[in-house]
C-alpha cells in the first residue's frame, strides 16, 4: 500500500519560520554529516561528544564541535598538503540553520567527487565561474541591497535589515580567518553584525561554488519547518510564524460521488406478496346463495 503523505508527520515541526534566514538550528547534526558520510568518509568521536569526519585523502577534515572552546559548533577545513596549514576554511556557529550547513556540505562532497581542482580552486575576480562576485548574486535577486557600511567593506542587506552579508577587501590575517569572526566572508542575522544570532564565516580562498550554495538556500523564499515551542529553533521576536496546516482533502472523484448516494439511499422494502399459479387445482368458489 503506497504512503500518502501527511504534513504533520512528515514534516518535522508545527509551524513555518519564515523569512527562513530567521530561523535558528534544529540542534540535529545528521543531515549536514550525511552527504560526507555517503561518500564513505571516516567518522571518529572523542570522549566529549564531538564529531570528527576525514575524506580519504584526508585533505578535507569536518569538527562538528558541540564541546568545543567557542561557539563555533561547523569547523571545515580542506589542504593542499594533509599536513601543513588549510588552504581554506569556514565556521558555523552554534545557530545557524542546519539546512544552511547541509547545502554547504552538499556542494563540498559534490566539488570533492569532481577532485581538487573543484574544491581547492580560489576565487579570482574577473573570471566567470570563480569571481568571488558570484556568491552574492544569489541575495541580490531576492531584493538584498548593497552597503558600504565601512572602508573596506562591501555588503548585502536583506530587505528587513536582520541579515547580511560581508566582504573585507584587503589584507587579511591568515591564522585568523581561520580562528576568528575577521575572516573574509561573514554571513549573519540578528539585530546587527555585531549582535548576531546566528553567523558563518569564510577564509579568503574558499571556493565560490561553497558559498554561493549557501546564500542560494539563505535567499530561497520558502519558509523552513521548526517547533513552535522550540524557541531556539528560531529568533523569537524577529520571525514569522506560520501554522503547519494539515493538506486539504482531495476533490472527489465521480465513483466518490456514486459511492456516496449510494450510502444514503433508503433500505429497499421487501417486495409485496403476489399469488403464484399453481400446479394443484384451486378450491372450488362458492355458489351463489339462493
């Protein structure tokens, strides 16, 4: 018998947060590990909880760090050489949407199947698949609007001003792009940059497919699914929420409709008691009296 779906199961939560950039973690894991896991990538723990995953080459390295020292819970890493320093390397902080990590994560096992030239490639500005450009068209077609908030910094707003994203030009610190918020990219929303709730950042040559799949999910208009009474599943006060309703029932079909009347027709009376011949001869009638 075939599954039919039922939007209060099958969808995990009660209420649509929208727009979805104001949502908050679903605190599972799973769903951003799972396309690196499917490519058989090695999975270790330690003795606190935290998650440790290696590509086979061992030139990509995930921490999901919910025991870590900061709020960075998403460290990735890739190498040129296995050991010395990362080529390149992102952070998620402890609130960001799982959905967010896992369009990352999704893209980064697809560039890794395609082999280095895919997922160690820098940006270059100008060239027409790497300009680091690329990764903010996604925000621009959904109305985000460019800011020049400070010297040196090129931003996108969205049209509510609870999120954006940044740009630093210039000279950077290599070991804290990597450690720290002064990286290169930082996407956030909350009440400022500054304040945020949730937050991502990205070192200088992080490849521009990455990123532009995940501002690809941060600009998608479709609302994400959270708990109502999980307030950290999204930003109270700020979001929008929405009642998941159950689906509608579907128009009925004419046999529906035959099936129906029939159901409420009237029993049938017991046909009336009609004489039948018979083989045997009837009684004689009476005379008539005299």
């Amino acid at each position: 018998m075939s599954h039919q779906p039922d939007s209060r199961h099958d969808i995990d939560g009660d209420v649509y947060v929208s727009p979805r950039y104001l949502a908050s973690t679903t605190g599972i894991g799973d769903p951003a590990l799972a396309p690196l896991l499917e490519l058989g990538w090695d999975l270790q723990h330690d003795e606190d909880g935290n998650v440790y995953v290696s590509a086979p080459d061992r030139r990509v390295r995930l921490g999901y760090l919910p025991e870590g020292e900061d709020d960075g819970l998403w460290r990735i890493n890739a190498y040129k050489d296995p050991f010395g320093p990362p080529t390149w390397g992102v952070c998620f902080n402890d609130r960001t949407p799982t959905e967010f990590v896992a369009a990352f994560t999704t893209a980064l096992a697809t560039a890794y199947e395609q082999g280095p030239d895919a997922y160690l490639t820098r940006p270059v500005a100008g060239s027409d698949e790497h300009d680091p450009f690329l990764a903010v068209v996604p925000l621009l077609k959904q109305g985000w609007e460019i800011d020049r908030p400070r010297w040196g910094v090129f931003a996108v707003h969205s049209p509510d001003r609870l999120a954006g994203m940044e740009f630093t030009t210039g000279h950077l610190d290599p070991e804290a792009e990597l450690t720290t918020r002064d990286a290169r990219w930082q996407l956030w929303a909350g009440k400022s940059i500054d304040r945020p709730v949730w937050y991502a950042t990205a070192s200088t040559d992080t490849p521009v497919a990455l990123l532009t799949a995940v501002t690809q999910c941060v600009s998608d208009p479709a609302p994400l699914p959270r708990w109502r009474q999980d307030t950290l599943s999204y930003i109270k006060g700020m979001a929008q929420l929405t009642p998941i309703l159950p689906p509608e029932p579907p128009a009925p079909t004419p046999l529906d409709v035959q099936r129906a009347a029939a159901s409420r027709r009237p029993a049938a009376l017991p046909a009336p008691s009609v004489p039948r011949w018979s083989t045997t001869s009837r009684p004689a009638l009476p005379g008539p009296r005299r």
